[in-house]
C-alpha cells in the first residue's frame, strides 16, 4: 500500500491542537483511504472535525450516508473495488447498533474493515446519559464481538494508537473481516500523545507470499498425473485470476466458478463453462460430474451452501478435490479433499505454471496469437454478437423473448449489450442475484490469461446476503472507480429498504444507474413459496412508479416495459452523467428465477 504524507500543520489544526481524532484519521491517510462513510452525531463530532482538517489538506474526508447499514455497504464496496481497507462510523447508542447488518454482512464476506463507533464520556458511564451504549448500558462492544475479528473499548487515550494499530493488522489477518474499536467522546477530542504516527502500517500490512512448500509440490504432481483436470474459482482469486487462466490454457482444464468468483472470469473464455452452485448453470455442473475427471483443483473459495451446490457430494464435496487457500477456516470445509494446498494463491499457481512449462516449454496453449490479439480488445454492440459463450442457460429462447412485460432473462442479455465493458456491475440480494448470476455475462478482456488481470466486474453479497447491499456499495464502488460506470441491479424489496442512499449518489455526483426490477412483490419469497408449495403469504408489495421516485429526487427516472424501450436508452449519455439514473423496469411478474438448489436445500432442512 503506497503512503501518503500528512502534514498535520497545514489547515486549521497546529501540532499543539492535535487531537486523538487526526492521529486516527493520520493512520487512514497513510494506507491511502480515501474515504471514511458514516453518518454524523454529538459524540463522534470530534471525529468529523478531524475529517474536516483532514479534506481540506486533500486527506480522507466524510462521505455522509443517510443510514448507518448503507455506509457499512459503501465502505465494503469501496474496499472490494480499491482493495484498501474499508471505513465506516457511527456515533454512539442507534448509530452504532444500526451499523451491525453491514459489518456483519462484511464479516461473513471476508472484507477488511474499519468500524469506528463513539461512546458517551467515560465520566457519564452508567449514568443514563443521551444514547448511551457503554459496558453498563447496550453493550456494543460486546454486540460488534460476534461480526468482527477484534471489538474493544478505548479507555484511555494513551491506547489509542496501539490498539487502532491492531485492529487495522488484525482485520487484515487470515480470514480477513472487520475490527472495531469504540471510543468514548472526551478520549475522541483529547489531545493526543503522540504528534504524528508512530508506526508504518503499510509496511507492516505487506504479507509476504507464503506457501507450504511440500504441499505445492504434491500439486504440480497431482497435476501433471490427471487425465482430466477442472478449476474452481472463487472469490479470493482476485489477484491470482490471470495467472489461474495462464495455467488453465496451459493444461487445458475447463474453468468454472462459484457464484462468489462469477465476474472473474469472462463468460466468453473458450474454457469458462459457466457458474455451479446457487443459480448456476447446468453445464457446470455436468463438467464437475463428469467421471473422466479426477481431480477438481478449487481456488478460494469457501464452499458453503450457496457454493458448494448444497455440499453436494457428487459434484465437488468428493475425493477428487485439491482445495487451494490461503483463508485456513475455508479449509475446514473440505474435510474429504485428497489435498490441501496452504499459502498465497498467485503465488501457488505461479509456481505450478512455471514447473508444467519446465516440463512442456513449447505447450503455450490452443489460443493462436490472432486469438489473443482479438481476445484482448473491449467489444460492445455489434461486435459482441461475435462472441458466444462456452456453456449452457436455462431457458435460451427467454434470452431472446420481444415479449412484453419484459423478461428478466432477456434484460440480463441487454445490460450486457448495451453498457461498455469497462462497467462495474453489482447484483443484489433477491431474485436480482439470481438473474445475474444465470445470465448477465458481461464482457471484460480477461481471455487469454494475462497475469495482469486483477478484480472482478460483478460483485453480490452472497453468505450473509444483505437486503439493499447492493444499492449502497454501488455508491462505494463509484468512488473507488472514478471514471467507470456502475450499474446496481436491485429489487423493489430492496429498493423500499435502502432505496434513500441514492441520495449519496446525487450529492457525490456519481455516475450510477440503478436498475429496479420492478415486480410489485418480494419476488424470491413469492416465487420461493410457489416452489415449495407453501402457503402464498407476506409477499405483496405496493406497485409504485420508481421513475416518479427518481424524479422527485431530481434524478433522471426511465420506464421500461418491453425490449424496445431499453434499446431505445441513450446509454452513452447516461453513463456520462455526473450523477446517478434509475430504469424502473416493469419484469414479468411470473419468470420463475434459478433458485430450484435454494429451495431444494430448504425442504432438506428437517
């Protein structure tokens, strides 16, 4: 992580002024955060001083969330997309208790966090002060220990800076996730000890490339003894995805992911056979049981219900799985896998591909150079018709419907058409995670298996799976990607819920579209109970015009009712937009989702 200097002196604070609030804000500024998400109150004011001083000499600065959830989902989208670590706060009692969904929510998806929560004055402890949430009180500290790595009380500002110190290491430690540290409000404002940070976080969040030597060597050999070899790809391969791909080409292993490492590979890569697991596709799935396989090499990936097909021991949960980690608990999971390989993914698979091609040195792969050149151009529109995808969706003609309403299958097809393919798209919890998971298949350039190919393109909350999530890390993810348009595709469940965060995006000026499937229910418990034939209850929501919303809020409202109105969209305009847009798309209220493995896993649960 680069540095980044601060020079307390400069803005409205002297060295003498400096106070408990800007050494904390001077150990964000040197991990190059950008941004703390929060929403403001009287005892973390002296917090958001600091954040003043500290924007007005180009230092992280506040972004003003309307509710505490949604700057927990900012500060997580923000931190996928920028790989920094993510920050949010909240002021003490409510704010703080209203923090929790979002760092849970992180928690269970292995982000590295901030969670920065105020008290009232250690003196008024115990004493019913206005909101108060202390030890004698509502316990947040104790609340926060059951969704972070770390929850404590700065008692005295002397300890301030040791355990800020620990807590930014220890959300960085293996697994990954949140840390919190809660800090009454005259130890915020005290002046502090120390003038300036007294330790380089960044050097010492630099984790050296680990691996268990043996175990590596015993996968190269695994390797190089199967007959059939397939890759799953899950969500902590980020970093690794272009190497993955280099080694995949080199063997010619079919590629699938989970529904976690969906966006990581492009669905057009000649290997890529599509997603297994919640919503996937039934070619996955056939590869994975296919019987001339005998060895499945997963990467990252931590194999619970949503991933693992339901722990399907047909499929992955078998003796023919190497588990590669670098996360140990994800480990514990695959108990009947014949190899466990220890360490940091990019690493692992580097060093497998440099000994395949000592052994192969003339094996480069089928991809012709014509290939990689034309692999490697961004295409849209038309040329995109030029590709096809390597693996099979369920209902195809859908994908094509004119019909109206419109199908969610074929709005899934024209959201990859028509936006670039340097779009960032987020799905969120609902039937709109299942529809993008099947079938949006967004083109990005990751086809020929560069090994500078970093970070994903799409982006859910799978595990814990947050209502809303994706509306407020749109808003992060747009800040941590100035440039690139964001699309949130999200429900009018969702939208009811979380649907005020917009505003953020009206205020910061981002160019985020939010596309509502608009249905007039909660559409995966309706279609959920339909399939489990349950009774039909509790479902029903209001039908609302989410374009009039929009406009209320001065923000560019768009009705979609058939395939022609979304053809007839200016994109280009829109993603050029300094601000966001919503599509109130009306869906076909009766399209039945991919969600059969959900409900299979629900009628099992005796």
């Amino acid at each position: 992580m680069p540095n980044r200097t601060v020079n307390v002196a400069q803005g409205s604070v002297s060295r003498s002024q400096f106070e408990a609030g800007d050494l904390l804000v001077a150990y964000l500024a040197q991990l190059s955060v950008d941004y703390v998400f929060g929403v403001p109150g009287g005892a973390i004011e002296p917090l958001y001083n600091a954040l003043a001083r500290s924007a007005r000499r180009g230092g992280p600065r506040s972004v003003v969330a309307r509710h505490e959830t949604g700057a927990a989902f900012m500060a997580d989208g923000y931190g996928r997309q920028t790989g920094k670590l993510a920050v949010c706060c909240a002021t003490t009692g409510p704010g703080a208790t209203n923090l929790i969904t979002g760092v849970a929510s992180a928690y269970e998806n292995h982000i590295p966090m901030l969670v920065i929560t105020a008290q009232t004055a250690l003196s008024n402890f115990g004493r019913g002060a206005f909101q108060e949430s202390s030890c004698t009180g509502i316990n947040t500290v104790g609340l926060f220990q059951y969704c972070t790595r770390y929850s404590t009380l700065v008692s005295h500002a002397d300890q301030l800076e040791h355990k800020l110190s620990t807590a930014i290491m220890m959300a960085y430690q293996s697994p990954r996730g949140p840390t919190h540290l809660s800090i009454p409000l005259d130890i915020l404002r005290s002046i502090s000890p120390v003038k300036e940070p007294s330790y380089n976080l960044a050097t010492l969040l630099h984790h050296p490339s680990l691996l268990d030597d043996d175990a590596v060597k015993a996968l190269c050999y695994q390797i190089e003894q199967a007959k059939k070899v397939v890759f799953v790809v899950g969500e902590e391969c980020s970093e690794a995805i272009g190497t993955i791909l280099e080694l995949a080409l080199l063997i010619q292993a079919e590629v699938v992911t989970t529904p976690h490492g969906k966006g990581l590979v492009s669905p057009y890569h000649p290997l890529f056979r599509g997603v297994v697991g919640f919503a996937g596709h039934l070619s996955a799935s056939e590869v994975l049981s296919d019987p001339k396989v005998d060895a499945v090499v997963v990467f990252g990936a931590s194999l619970g219900e949503w991933a693992s097909n339901g722990w399907d021991a047909n499929t992955l949960l078998n003796a023919r799985l190497i588990h590669v980690e670098n996360t140990e608990g994800n480990l514990t999971r695959t108990p009947m896998a014949r190899l466990h390989v220890r360490g940091t993914i990019i690493t692992i698979c580097e060093r497998v591909l440099d000994y395949l091609r000592s052994r192969s040195p003339e094996n480069e792969g089928p991809v012709s150079q014509i290939e990689r050149r034309r692999f490697g151009s961004p295409m849209r529109g038309a040329a995109m018709q030029e590709t096809r995808c390597h693996f099979q969706l369920d209902e195809e003609a859908k994908y094509c419907d004119d019909s109206t309403p419109i199908k969610p299958q074929r709005l899934m097809r024209e959201l990859t058409r028509l936006f670039p393919p340097n779009t960032r798209f987020l799905a969120d919890t609902g039937n709109s995670m299942a529809w993008a998971i099947h079938y949006l298949q967004p083109f990005d350039r990751r086809l020929a298996g560069r090994r500078d190919a970093k970070g994903g393109i799409f982006r859910s909350c799978l595990e814990f799976a947050s209502m809303g999530w994706a509306i407020g890390a749109a808003v992060g993810t747009a800040l941590g990607a100035p440039g690139n348009p964001v699309v949130c595709i999200t429900g009018d469940g969702s939208l009811l819920m979380s649907g005020q965060e917009i505003t953020v995006a009206i205020q910061e000026k981002l160019p985020v579209v939010f596309i509502i499937l608009n249905d007039a229910a909660l559409g995966m418990v309706k279609h959920g109970q339909r399939l489990a034939k349950a009774e039909p209850i509790a479902f029903e929501l209001p039908e609302i015009n989410y374009c009039a919303y929009a406009e209320a809020m001065g923000v560019p409202g768009y009705v979609i009712h058939a395939p022609q109105d979304m053809l007839e969209l200016d994109i280009e305009a829109i993603c050029q937009r300094p601000g966001p847009s919503l599509i109130d798309v009306r869906v076909d209220p009766e399209e039945v989702p991919p969600i059969n493995s959900r409900i299979r896993i629900l009628g099992m649960a005796q």
